[in-house]
C-alpha cells in the first residue's frame, strides 16, 4: 500500500513506516481492552483500517497532515482562532475539551482502554467533521486549520502517552 500511493519513498521510509505501524496496532489493540476483560489476538483485527485500531487513528492523524501540505501550511506553526459553526465542528470541539478529564481518568483508575476509546472517538469526530466541513478554500479555513491543528495535537499526545508512534504519511 505505501509503495502505491507514495512512489518516491525510499525503501528504508517505508520500511520504518511499516514498523510503526505495525508496532502501534500491537500495542494499541492490547491498551484498548479492558484489564479484567479476556484478550484474543488478532493481527486482522488489529491492522484493519476501521474500527478501534492504531490504523484508524494514525490515518486520521495522516489526514490532518494532509489538510496542512494541501493548503501549503506547517501544522505545527500555524495560528489561528476557532469559530465554531457547524454542528460537526462544536461536537469536534466539545470532545477535544474533555481530553483532560479523560487523561485525570485515566491516570485515577489505571485504565488506558479509556485513553484509546477517546481517540478512537475523536478520529471518529474528526473524520465526521472532515467529511461535513470543507477546510480548504473555505470561508472559515482558518478557524478550521486551526479545529484540525488541535485535533492533531491531541491524537499526537494521546498516542505518545500510550507510547507509541506517529506518521505523516501513510
């Protein structure tokens, strides 16, 4: 898959990319359950695209990458103020406010399931505001860059403190 939909990539990027993530989707599939639940390994499950899988986070973490090369704009530098107006874009919103209280959660009962169940809702959100809300060429692009910046921030620091690894590409 990366070699088709990245040609110029060396063999060397897509082998390191395929190492993340095939790392990530161990571990995230192994966070994402419940302590006291049972446990069945799956590779199929776990490397699917959809679902709750490092695969769909990391997609949706790729896609703001995306939004950013698209508009030829750093996500990292890029400032901007949120205007919220849309229906996806306050749901989008109100679930990047609640990650504080998700990581005191977490933290408080030593469950990471419930760290990965927000970030697989807020890929869910984003991929919903995604397919809602033109970003590019919009009249609110900035206000939305900005929704999108924030939603890469925090899928980037939830993953990290799951201890795993990001990509810019897939």
């Amino acid at each position: 898959i990366f070699q088709t939909r990245h040609p110029e990539a060396s063999e060397n990027e897509i082998d390191q990319a395929a190492r993340i993530l095939g790392i990530d989707a161990v571990k995230y599939s192994d966070l994402s359950n419940h302590r006291i639940k049972d446990y069945q390994f799956s590779y199929e499950k776990m490397l699917r695209f959809d679902g709750n899988t490092a695969a769909f986070i990391l997609y949706s973490y790729v896609r703001i990458f995306g939004i950013f090369r698209k508009v030829g704009l750093d996500p990292i530098a890029f400032q901007g103020a949120f205007s919220v107006t849309h229906p996806s874009e306050r749901d989008l919103m109100l679930h990047l406010i609640r990650f504080k209280e998700t990581i005191d959660k977490v933290t408080d009962d030593l469950l990471p399931n419930r760290l990965t169940d927000y970030l697989y809702g807020l890929a869910e959100l984003f991929n919903v505001f995604f397919r809602d809300c033109r970003v590019e060429g919009s009249p609110e692009e900035k206000s939305r860059l900005r929704l999108c910046q924030a939603s890469l921030f925090v899928l980037q620091k939830g993953l990290s403190l799951l201890g795993l690894k990001t990509l810019t590409w897939m």
